[in-house]
C-alpha cells in the first residue's frame, strides 16, 4: 500500500499529460477521471475493507461473548477506557508531542518530508528539467514522471529477494525476534544516493548533455524513494508498536504541510535562481541528513530505551 501510495504522484503526471495533450479532453477531465476513480476507491473501501484495530477486534470479541454466554465479566480495555471526547482530548496532541519529544520521529520525519517536497516540487519542475531544456511536449514531460515509477517499481520487486537474502546473513529465521534497526539497512544503503543523484539532476541538466542522464537520475531517485520510505516505516512501526499510527501520522502531518507548500513554491524558486541551484539546496539538505539511518542503527536502541512510547524487538 505505501508503495501504491507513492507510485500515484508520479503516475498521475504521465496520464495527465497526455490528456490535458488531447483537445477533445482537456484539463478538467483531470479532475474528472480522479474524481471517478476516488469514489470507486470509496465506495469499494466502505463495502470490503475490514476493520483491523486490535483493540476495537477485542471490543467486538468482548460483546459478542457477552451476548452469546450472557456473562457480563467479559470486558474488553478499550470499551471500559474513557470516554470518547477525553480520548480525543488525549490523541489529537500526541501527533505534535511525537514530533517535538521523539528524536526518531523529528529526524526521520524530516527525511521524509524531503522526499515528498522534491517528488511534489517535480510537479512544476519538470517543465523547466525537461519541457524548457530539451523542448519535450506536455504529454512527453509527463513522461518523463515514468522514469521515477520505474525506480519505485524495481524497488519493490527486489525488496522480497533482499529481505530474505539478509535474513540468511544474519542468521535470523521466520519468527525469530530481531532489532528494530534492522529495518534501516535499505535506507543505509539508499542514502548516499539521493544527494547524488539530486546533484546530478540539476547540474546535468543543460542541452549539451543527453536527457538520458537526467533520466537515469530520476530512475534512482525512484529506487531511494521506496528503499528510504519502506525502511522508515518498518523501524517506526517496529520502534512504537502500538503508538506507531500516532507517530506516523505526525509525520503524514509534516509531509503534506510541506509538499503542499512546495507544489506553489517550486515554480518561483525553479525560476528565481534556476534548476541547478534549487536541486543543488535540496541536495544540500539530503547531504546532511544522510547518516540518520546509520546514526540510528547505531543509537537507536539507547534512544528506545529512554521513550515511553517506544517498545523493544519486533518479528519477521
């Protein structure tokens, strides 16, 4: 589902350009064929997705014990808790508590959030990385959004092979407890590489220099995208258990903020100071926040030991 869930931005440019390309379309059949499409989604969520909250599954366990054994003992913690505003006077804070406290959660959250600043900044980018340098169509520049799918999509194929492979190094078997910071060894792997290939997009980008190298860097890009995302996720879901929706939203909440700011401030800033230097700033930033992944699988343990939020070994 992640991987869905970033493929989308990258393949929604591809179709989008070819049918704002089409006369006979036009731009609002991008609003209608996502308008479409998300109701489908809707309406096919609302009739098949399962609920899979535990505690709410031990709540309906609970009530459906009672109604069949008429034994009122059968109570489960989560309908016995507060009530439901105090609950939601407790929750609604924590995503921000999260993000100020949990030095996992801040470091990790911002590496996060320039990845989805740069993929929502291509949006507009891309007409002054490809339309203006090589003269590409609208539909062709949309295009060009393929290289990173393909990055993502050859990620994700690999990721099973890889998982198991390490398994067999590490001598871990199925089921067998390991460290959260396991999970970081993609990200360890994939960090070095977005402030290259970042580096590369913006200063390669020049006539005299073929597109296919402007490409190629989308491509890793694309690769980094789902190895830095993935990892990320796992160790915070391993890290917190069951605070782990509540530390990932804090991060959701950040990266759309942000992304959301990027798609308006990416076209004054490609053109104020030009793609070289605007991928050069970001480059910049991916630079120094490459070693959170292996300061983590360093630290991390220490740092679990002193959050009461965080738990200790997870299972493959």
């Amino acid at each position: 589902m992640l991987t869905i869930r970033l493929a989308a931005p990258v393949v929604a440019p591809i179709a989008g350009g070819w049918i704002v390309s089409d006369t006979r379309l036009g731009w609002r059949w991008t609003g209608w064929l996502t308008l479409i499409m998300s109701a489908f989604a809707w309406l096919l969520a609302l009739v098949a997705l399962p609920e899979t909250y535990h505690p709410v599954l031990l709540d309906w366990k609970a009530k459906q014990l009672r109604r069949v054994t008429g034994d009122d003992r059968y109570k489960a913690e989560h309908e016995s808790s507060t009530s439901f505003f105090k609950r939601l006077r407790e929750v609604l804070p924590l995503p921000l508590v999260f993000f100020a406290q949990e030095p996992v959660i801040s470091v990790l959250g911002l590496y996060l959030v320039l990845l989805y600043a740069l993929l929502f900044s291509f949006l507009s980018g891309f007409e002054y990385l490809f339309k203006r340098t090589y003269g590409l169509s609208t539909a062709l520049t949309g295009s060009c959004f393929g290289a990173i799918a393909l990055g993502c999509t050859v990620a994700t194929l690999c990721a099973p092979g890889l998982y198991s492979w390490a398994r067999h190094r590490t001598e871990h078997v199925r089921g067998a407890p390991v460290e959260p910071e396991f999970r970081l060894w993609p990200a360890m792997v994939a960090a070095p590489c977005l402030p290259i290939c970042l580096f590369v997009l913006g200063w390669a980008n020049r006539p005299s220099v073929t597109i296919w190298v402007s490409l190629a860097a989308c491509f890793v890009f694309g690769i980094v995208l789902i190895a830095i995302y993935v990892s990320a996720y796992e160790y915070i879901v391993d890290s917190y258990g069951d605070h782990a929706a509540v530390a990932l939203s804090s991060i959701t909440l950040a990266r759309y903020v942000v992304a959301g700011g990027m798609v308006m401030a990416s076209r004054p800033m490609y053109e104020g100071i030009g793609v070289a230097r605007s991928l050069t700033i970001m480059g910049s930033l991916a630079t120094v926040l490459s070693p959170a992944p292996v300061l983590f699988w360093r630290y991390g343990a220490k740092l679990r030991d002193k959050s009461k939020w965080a738990k200790g070994q997870a299972e493959f």
